[in-house]
C-alpha cells in the first residue's frame, strides 16, 4: 500500500476516535497513520485520550506524538483499538502478526468494545491463510514438538528467521514465531485456532477469529467501510 493510502486509512481511523476514549494502539506503518493524526488532534484540537500500546514500537510511537498512555492495571477496558492486519476473510476474520507483535495485539483487541481493521484491498482474501501463514509464538524448548503438531494439522513450518542478524526473530515477550503455511488456506479458521491454542509451548497465534468489528480498507477509489 502507498504511503498515501494508508495515511488516507488512517486519518479514516483516527476520525473514529472521540474526546474521552480509552485506545487501543496497533502496531504497523499503517496504523503509524493513524497515531500520527491521533496525535496532530490532541495538539491542535485539545482531544483527550489515552492508549494502551500493542509493542514497544507502539509504544515509542505514541509517546513521539504525543498521546498519553495507560495500562490495564489503570484502564481494564477500551473503547476502542485500531491495528492492522495481514489478510482479512469475507467474514471479517484476521491473520496478523508479520510484526511478531500479535500476542499483545489479540490482548488489546480482546478488551476494546470496538476493534477497526486498517488494511489495504490487497489484504482482502477468500479464506485465510491464502497469501500469509499463520504466525505462532513458542517457548524456543518448545519448537520441535510445537512444529510437529502444526505439520499434523496440515502445515509447512519454519522457524522465523530475523532481517539483518543471526537467528529466530524474538518477540516482545522473548518468544520465537513458528511460521504455519497452509496450502489453499484454512477450510474452518475457528478450528484450526482452537487446536493451536491448547498445543503446550503455544502462548498464542496469529488468527484472530470473531474479534473484528470494523474494516477499513483503503483503495485509489476511496475508504470502503465494512462492518460485523
């Protein structure tokens, strides 16, 4: 997606936004839009929020402009979160997590009375696990056996490896991602979700079923705004 579509995303997010409200604050360059405005309005326009960051980079993000944070210690609920995602469904179910941040993600999204989606058409697919694989978060002890039950359930598994170092990409929480591929994408996503889940090692994965309220998905026509 071109910088000025998801600035046009974005500002679409960000106009979601009201005085008061308790945010959720997704990770990605497309998202980044979103706080980027966030931003310009609480110095412009007075607006009064707080936000509960998905990572670290989130969280530098936030305080680079300017929004004020708060914990789930401090805030237990969320009017709102804004994040992106890696494939969205027909029925507005999600892959993310190429940012290996979708652990704190599904937290946040988990909390918020209302989760918007900010993605491009090119994110949209038949069935998920079409384009992206399915990212999984493991203790590193954890890998072999948790890549063995994954390839039972159909999958091709890789270890993430990092961009410019040596070695698995380590999250937030000091994890490693497993990389699922299922060839032709997922038949029952909801399933496929359940039984990853309950694998030991697994802290969570990157199918976000049922959770999506909103989709904003940004083209050169314009904003379409897709609803649950």
């Amino acid at each position: 997606m071109s910088d000025d579509l998801k600035a046009a995303v974005g500002r679409a997010a960000a106009a979601l936004v009201e005085d008061g409200m308790t945010l959720g604050l997704g990770t990605g360059s497309t998202t980044a839009f979103a706080l980027q405005e966030i931003g310009r309005r609480i110095r412009e326009n007075g607006l009064r929020v707080r936000g509960v960051p998905t990572s670290f980079a989130a969280e530098r993000l936030a305080r680079q402009h300017g929004i004020p944070l708060t914990s789930f210690e401090e805030t237990p609920s969320l009017d709102l979160a804004l994040d992106g995602a890696d494939e969205v469904s027909p029925s507005l179910d999600l892959v993310k997590g190429r940012g290996a941040a979708m652990t704190r993600e599904k937290i946040v999204a988990a909390q918020a009375a209302r989760f918007v989606v900010l993605v491009d058409a090119s994110k949209r697919v038949p069935r998920l696990g079409t384009k992206m694989p399915v990212p999984v978060e493991v203790l590193p002890m954890a890998v072999t056996p948790v890549a063995a039950i994954l390839e039972a359930l159909g999958a091709t598994v890789a270890v993430r490896e990092g961009s410019g170092k040596d070695g698995p990409v380590v999250t937030d929480q000091g994890l490693w991602i497993l990389d699922a591929s299922f060839d032709g994408g997922l038949t029952d996503p909801a399933i496929t979700a359940a039984a990853i889940k309950i694998v030991p090692g697994v802290l969570d994965h990157g199918l976000f079923v049922g959770m999506a309220t909103d989709v904003l998905v940004a083209s050169p026509e314009g904003i379409e705004h897709l609803t649950r």
